[in-house]
C-alpha cells in the first residue's frame, strides 16, 4: 500500500471513528438525562442580547462576568455578532443556570458560536451541568454552527472535564487570558504596596512628584481614550476595535456602575487611560492606553496605581490586571523570574504590582459534524498561524 493510501485509509477510520463517537455523546447525555433527573428545570432559549435577569443572575452567581451579560452581547452586536441564550430556571421560576452563546459567520470557517466565562451554575449540580450540555450540543447542530469554543468560568475547571467527557477537546485559542495577576483588596493599602516591586513604587512616586494626576474621565474622554489606544497597538501590533465599540461599552456599562474611565494627565495633557469594568467582586483592567509620550515621568504606574486604590476604597475584593503570557506565568510562578522572551510584553509590567499569579480554565471546541472534526485534528495545528486564523483569533478576543 502507498504511503498516499494508507493515508486515505487513515482518514477514513478516524472519520467512522468521529461519527461512532458523535452518537455515543448524544446518546449517553440522552441516557443519562432522563425526565425523571430533568423534572424540576425548564430550559428556555433566547435570541434577543437584553435580559436583566439574566444579567442579576450573573452578578451573584461564582464566577459570573461581564463577558456574559446582555449588555455585552449588546456591545459585540456592533461587531456583527448575534447572541443565543440557555437560561435554566427552577420549579420556582428561579435561574439556576446558563450559557450565552455569541454567534458570527466567518468566511472561510462557516458559522461559529463562542462562549466566554460560562456556562454559569448557581451551585455545582452535575445533572444541571450535563443538561445545559446537552442543550449547548443541541443548538450548535440545530443553528448550524460548525465550531462551538467554550471557555469556562474562573471557577470551572469541573465544567471543563465535564465538557471533555462530552466530546469538547482542548484548543490552543484562548478567548479570555488564561493567566492572569489578582490583587487582594481585603488586604490593607500599605501591605499591598509593600507587595508592589520596588522599582514599580519608585515609579509611582516618580509620577507623583513630577505633576503626574489621576481622575475619572467621562464619555467625552473616549475620542482621547481611542486615539491613545491605537497609538498603543502601533506599538505592540494588536488590532483594535472601531471607536462605536468602546462608545456603546460606555454607553451601557457607565451608568450602571460597571465602567470606570481612569484619565492620567500632565499639565492637562491625557497622556494615557484606562478602562476598568467592574462586576461582581472584581475590578478589572479592561483595556490601558498610552499615547506613548512622557515615559520619564510614568504616568502608567500612577495610573494602576490609582485604580487600585479606587477599587479597595469602594469594597471589591480583587483588581484584576487582565492578563499575562500564561507561559511566562507557569515560569514566573516556579522561579519568580520574568524570562526574557516577554520583556518587550505587558508581562514584566503588570507583574511589577505584586498580586497572585492566576491560572483559568482553557477553551474546549465541539464540532457537530464528523468531517469536519476529522479535518480540524489533521489541519488546525498546520494553519494555526496562518493569516486567517490569527483575524479570527483577533475577533474572538473580549477586549
């Protein structure tokens, strides 16, 4: 047989493989979730973005994030994508459970539906997990959607075992960082500075006494906000979204408390922001923008240096400084060192203010159709750099 045939036939067995596999799945979630097991939820399926219970829902339950409310599925609405919802409730009408789906057609890719931060749970019930699984698998064959990536909570590393029992696998792409730095704001403001790196205090005390301040901006603190941020992304070559974007975050996250715009200035100049989103008990770093001007006087470390002071002042329980290079992180937690393949990152940077280095859950992928399941474990580790698949990455992304 020719190296060409056995090849064939390789494929051949791996794709009666992937069909007896698809039906077991389905099957056994059938199996296992009778209605005996299932009588006390009803499932309810959405495709509108608001739903503010929904969203209280979310704000309570343990490891609920803005990444799944309605009012980001509204965001993300201005880059094309649409939103299905698996809200599960209790006999008492009460939500105890669910997943927001985000959806967009990719040319090329065909159809694909993104779970960030979910599904949620309001307690740990593998007959619920399993049902919204079910339902999850349901929707991704009945909406045609090729490639389902579910990235779990902070707290779901059982929802991802769960979720590979059930036929999801591993992926590389990374939807929300999978690494990531938390300040504890229980602790009292002087042990948290004293965590801090000593050159980064320095740093802060350097911004402070060259006339560097700090304040809360407002909606017409975006247009400065975008301009600094694409001089940002010049720099560090990461694509940015249109300005609407972060003008309907603002316009929907703002006055409900959820968005903080934190403007460092010198002599009146907006040198750099930040946007913070704070949901639940955790501030987080949504997006820092420098204009890249003033570098002497640090303006960034006075900036992250302000929020953090904010957010302990008003009774969150972490900062969140929004990821690192989760690699550099498995190394800086073992060694305490930054290595030197991230120094012209955000790495060492955010390091520098102390906190626990963290690691989330990864993203897991279902694909419904055998084919083309066979042809992403064949393909996908050849084109994973390729020009079309970092776009999509850069779509996929939560910033």
């Amino acid at each position: 047989m020719s190296p060409n045939e056995k090849e064939s036939e390789a494929v051949v067995k791996n794709l009666i493989r992937e069909v007896i596999v698809t039906s077991h799945i389905v099957n056994s979630l059938d199996t296992i979730l009778d209605s005996t097991t299932t009588a006390d939820y009803q499932v309810h399926i959405s495709f509108t973005p608001e739903d503010d219970a929904w969203d209280t829902f979310l704000a309570k339950a343990q490891g609920g994030h803005h990444v799944q409310t309605g009012l980001w599925a509204q965001v993300k609405g201005v880059l094309g994508w649409g939103v299905i919802r698996v809200v599960v409730t209790s006999g008492n009408k009460h939500i105890v459970g669910g997943a927001q789906i985000m959806v967009r057609r990719f040319r090329g890719l065909g159809k694909i539906g993104i779970i960030s931060k979910g599904p949620l749970f309001s307690s740990s019930n593998p007959i619920l997990t399993m049902l919204i699984i079910k339902e999850l698998v349901h929707l991704a064959k009945l909406n045609h959607i090729q490639f389902l990536v579910v990235q779990p909570p902070n707290n779901g590393e059982e929802t991802g075992r769960q979720l590979a029992h059930f036929g999801f696998n591993p992926v590389r792409m990374t939807i929300n960082p999978t690494a990531t730095i938390l300040i504890d704001l229980h602790k009292d403001l002087d042990t948290i500075q004293s965590e801090i790196k000593q050159s980064t205090r320095r740093n802060i005390r350097i911004a402070q006494r060259k006339g560097i301040t700090i304040r809360e901006g407002t909606e017409a603190d975006i247009g400065r906000f975008y301009v600094a941020l694409k001089a940002t992304s010049r720099r560090k070559n990461f694509a940015t979204f249109p300005i609407e974007y972060y003008h309907r975050m603002w316009e929907l996250f703002a006055p409900r408390g959820y968005a903080r715009l934190f403007v460092a200035e010198y002599e009146g100049e907006t040198v750099s922001s930040q946007l913070a989103i704070s949901f639940g008990d955790t501030v987080i770093n949504k997006m820092t923008a420098w204009s890249g001007e003033y570098s002497s006087l640090r303006p960034n470390e006075a900036l992250y240096w302000a929020v953090i002071q904010w957010a302990k002042a008003h009774g969150f329980r972490y900062y969140d400084l929004e990821g690192i290079n989760a690699d550099a992180a498995q190394e800086i937690a073992e060694t305490n060192k930054v290595p030197d393949s991230v120094r012209k990152t955000f790495t060492p940077f955010k390091v520098g203010f102390g906190g626990k280095i963290t690691f989330f859950p990864g993203a897991y992928v279902y694909i419904s159709n055998p084919i083309l399941r066979t042809a992403y474990r064949i393909i996908l580790p050849k084109v994973y750099q390729s020009p079309l698949m970092m776009k999509v990455m850069g779509h996929l992304r939560t910033s």
